[in-house]
C-alpha cells in the first residue's frame, strides 16, 4: 500500500498521510529573538500590529517615569527585553484604542506594555506624558510652565518629528548640541530585545504572564486573579471588570480593586457553599449572573457608605476589603431586609479594630462565612471581638499620628455624631469630596521641635474644602475665643479657655480624645439600639 510521508517543521502544520487518510497534528511551538527598533515599536502598537491581550494589567506607570525611561535610551543602558506572543487565536484586547489590525497575524504583547505605551505616547505629547529635552544639560524633564518659557528646552515629540527634527538641526549652529539632538532622535533607532513566543497556547501564554515582573516590579494578586478570568471568560474583563474599576477610582472608591469584586462575585455565585470557588473555575452563566447581583450590592453598599457614614470616597476609608461584606449583605438581603444603620455601625468597628490589616485573607474568609448566617451581622460583630472583647472606642484609639487612617476616620465619625460644624463659618459641612483637616492648636503656634507633636488625631478638626483657613499669627486661645460654643460642641473641641494655650497642649488632647470616644460611642449604640450586648 504505497504511504506518502511529508513534514514541515516548526511552526506548520505536519502533514500525515497513510493508508488514504489524512491525519492534522498542531504546529510545533518555538521561541525566537527578533528585536524591535523603537520607532517601530510604536508604530506597530500605534496601527494595531502589537496588542495588549485583556488578561494583561492596566497601565499603572506614573508620567514621571517617562523621562527616566529616555534618559537610559539616551544614554544606551540595556533595557529589559519584550515578551510577545504570536497566535492565530481569537483573544480579546485590554484597551478599545489603538483597534486591533485585521488581516495580518496578531502579535501580542504579554510583558513590556508599561514601556512600550509609554513610548507611544511620548512621541504623541498626550495624557500628560509631554517629555522636554534640555540640550545645554543633557537631562530629560516632563514639560511645565518653567520649560515652555526656556528655549533650551525642547519636546522629545518634535525631535522625533522628522521634519522638526530637521528644523532643529537647521537653527542651532553648534556641532555639540545638534550632536545632542541627533542622539534623542536616534532613540527611535535603538533595539530592545524580544522574545517571541510562536504558536504557544492561549494557557501557556497566560502562565508565562503571570510569572515573570516587568523591570522589578512584581504582578500583585489582583493582576494575577484578572488573567486567570480572562483566560477563562474571554471579553468579561475588558467589557464588565475594567471599566467599572475605573469608575470607582473616578469617584474616590480606588481602594476597591478587582480581588474584592472578584471575591463578592465569587459568593454571590455560590452563596451556600462551603468553600470559596474561584470565577475562573466557574461557567460564564453563573459568573454573568454573580456579576450583576455584585453590582446592585456594589452600588447598595456605596449608597450606605454616603448615607450613614457621610464619606463620598476613601480617603480615610483605609481597606477596600472594609466594603465586602456590606456588598455581600446589600446584594443578598432586600431593603427592608437590611439594616443599614448597623451595616454602618459594623464598618466603623472594623476600621476601628484594623480587621483587615495583617493577615486580611483569613479575617475575610471568616466575615464571609459570616454572611451565609441568618443573622450575620451577628456573626460579623462575634468576629471582631478577636481583636477587642469589647466592642467600643477608648482612648487609646485616638492617640495615634495623621498617617493613622483609622483613627483618623474614628474622629470624623465622631465629630459627624455631633452635628460637625465649620470651625471658621459655623455651616454644616456636608457630602463633599475635598473635606479639609485643620490642626486646632496650629502647628506654627509650636516651637519647632515641638511640632511634629501636634500632627496628632486629637488635634484635628475638620472643615469645608472652601473655607478660608487662614488666622494668621494667632494663638488658639485668642482664635478660638471667636467661635460659638455649639460649633465647638460640633467637632468634640473642649470648651475650657485654661485648656486653649499652647503649653497645655497635652491637657486638650486628652480633654478631646475624652469627647472623641464618648461620641464615637454614641455613634454605635444608634446604629446597634437593640443589642444591649454590643459592648
């Protein structure tokens, strides 16, 4: 029986003939090293050529880093290498713009996205990475004000322009700087290495992203979770998870990342269960639905969270896992169902206690089970008295530092139990974002090796973003005279003149970190009015 026998090797198909039939077997995978030139770099990231795949990270490089990244290319340091993979596959892209290119083979890029949208959009001048070269001094800088105003200052973008570029050249008459103008554009000359991965699969791709860094800087769990979905449900990332991160990084919640949804979604997905499977391990159906159930309870809890805190972000929010369970009971309890109030009352306690804070996972694991009880806030309430037996403020949790972001809410809470009074206008000071501190004994009143004292949580009132906070020169005993009584009632402020001077300062922050707890602790027992056992 005659045989035919042909094989192409690496990277086509083998063709298998015996007997009359034709066997198809996958490509061969391989590696490669083909360089980039930067110039055609960004271009092809700019057409469409070169891909972000949605289990990549969003870009998280700060604008500074954009004339540091020249200034090595400038000066011909090695660069660390690129990482693409070239598939066949269908595979959704991270980002809507540059749009994917048609016809040709798509090239994506699994590591290096941080330096290569970088340079993209140095050469554009947009989003706030505008790069000047001084070409006196040889250093690269973001452009400002100063830069604009000095000729010898010039953009990096018209420098790569070649017909800037040769303008440039035309009207500097010195051999040394036009040297110098010559080096930056030939940045766009210079080769980064990269490795090609050809005809991987869709999972081996997503392994090699999940376990290498880009220039040092290590993948954090949540852009580990996010490729392993991606992998899985292809387009929920960029479609549904994406987008909504940034929109509660828009509004102030940037503290909620993916590993919270995720994990909301997660049960949500299978509230009974006894053990926590991940979204990857789950069909698209139950992740879909999940997903919506974690959106209503996402937009309930936040809805809380302005309501009867009276925070419109995180700035003082410190923990993003803080919101979980609130998601949870707002996703799985109706509104007549919930109780807001304690929902409220159970947030201030755990910021308090610093529940997440150390070892996060297994506080969380525990609250979460919680949640699955018929009366979880309960639960939730017995967990916390691992930390505190009793489950009110004192003053100990008044006498830390401003970077104390627990504390520092616990005065907020307090001071808003009380009404929280403008010091310098006597308006409520209502739902805003740019809610100001004010030190009540100023810091310039301290001698200065005294002031550092004075960053304390005791000292702090707080203020509407708009007023105007300047008392000049005068000490608290005279500014402080000026004010109403209720209004310092308002922010927990000690009414005893012989307390206002500056060498008493000890003395009123303990008379205020007195007030402090006794409002804090008002603010819980209305939130939990029908368990006499709270404390």
């Amino acid at each position: 029986m005659p045989c035919a026998f042909s094989v192409e090797w690496l990277g086509t198909r083998r063709s298998d003939t015996r007997g009359g039939c034709s066997l198809e077997r996958p490509r061969e995978h391989r590696l490669e090293h083909k360089p980039y030139k930067i110039g055609g770099l960004i271009e092809d990231y700019r057409q469409g050529r070169l891909v972000i795949p949605e289990f990549q990270r969003e870009y998280v490089w700060k604008p500074s880093k954009a004339p540091k990244l020249l200034d090595s290319l400038y000066h011909g340091f090695p660069v660390s290498s690129l990482l693409v993979w070239e598939s066949d596959g269908e595979v959704k892209t991270r980002r809507r713009e540059p749009r994917r290119a048609s016809g040709a083979r798509t090239r994506w890029l699994i590591d290096g996205q941080q330096r290569v949208i970088t340079l993209a959009r140095s050469l554009a001048g947009d989003e706030g990475i505008d790069v000047v070269f001084n070409v006196k001094e040889e250093e690269f800088r973001r452009a400002n004000a100063a830069t604009r105003r000095d000729p010898d200052w010039i953009r990096v973008r018209e420098i790569w322009d070649e017909e800037g570029f040769r303008r440039l050249r035309r009207n500097l008459n010195d051999d040394k700087l036009e040297e110098r103008i010559e080096r930056v554009h030939k940045i766009l000359d210079y080769e980064i290495p990269a490795v090609h991965m050809i005809d991987h699969s869709f999972d081996d791709a997503v392994r090699a992203f999940t376990r290498i860094n880009t220039l040092g800087v290590k993948l954090k769990k949540q852009d580990i979770e996010s490729a392993n979905v991606a992998a899985k449900h292809s387009g929920f990332i960029r479609d549904e998870v994406a987008p909504k991160i940034a929109d509660l990084a828009r509004v102030g919640f940037d503290r909620l990342d993916v590993t919270h949804l995720f994990r909301a979604c997660a049960f949500l997905a299978h509230p009974d269960g006894r053990r926590r499977t991940p979204l990857h391990e789950l069909n698209r159906r139950e992740v879909t639905q999940a997903w919506k159930k974690t959106l209503r309870g996402l937009d309930a809890a936040l809805g809380l969270v302005r309501s009867e805190l009276g925070l419109v972000n995180m700035r003082i929010l410190w923990s993003g896992a803080l919101l979980v369970p609130p998601i949870l009971l707002c996703a799985s309890l109706g509104p007549r169902e919930r109780n807001g109030k304690e929902i409220a009352g159970w947030i201030a306690l755990a910021a308090l206690l610093h529940r997440y804070s150390g070892s996060s996972a297994t506080a969380l694991e525990q609250d979460l089970r919680a949640c699955r009880d018929p009366d979880p806030i309960r639960v939730l309430l017995r967990n916390l008295r691992s930390k505190r037996q009793v489950l009110e403020a004192d003053e100990r949790d008044f006498q830390g530092g401003l970077a104390d972001k627990s504390g520092l809410l616990a005065v907020y809470i307090a001071c808003r139990q009380r009404g929280a009074l403008d010091i310098f206008t006597g308006q409520k000071i209502l739902l805003q974002s740019n809610i100001d501190r004010h030190h009540i004994l100023p810091r310039a009143q301290f001698e200065p090796r005294d002031r550092p004292s004075a960053d304390t949580l005791a000292n702090i009132a707080f203020l509407d973003g708009g007023t105007n906070k300047a008392i000049g020169a005068a000490s608290p005993d005279v500014y402080l005279k000026q004010i109403k009584g209720r209004v310092l009632d308002s922010q927990c402020v000690p009414k005893e003149r012989r307390l206002w001077a500056i060498a008493r300062a000890d003395d009123f922050w303990a008379a205020r970190r007195e007030q402090l707890v006794g409002a804090f602790n008002e603010f819980l027992r209305d939130c939990f009015p029908d368990r006499k056992n709270i404390a």
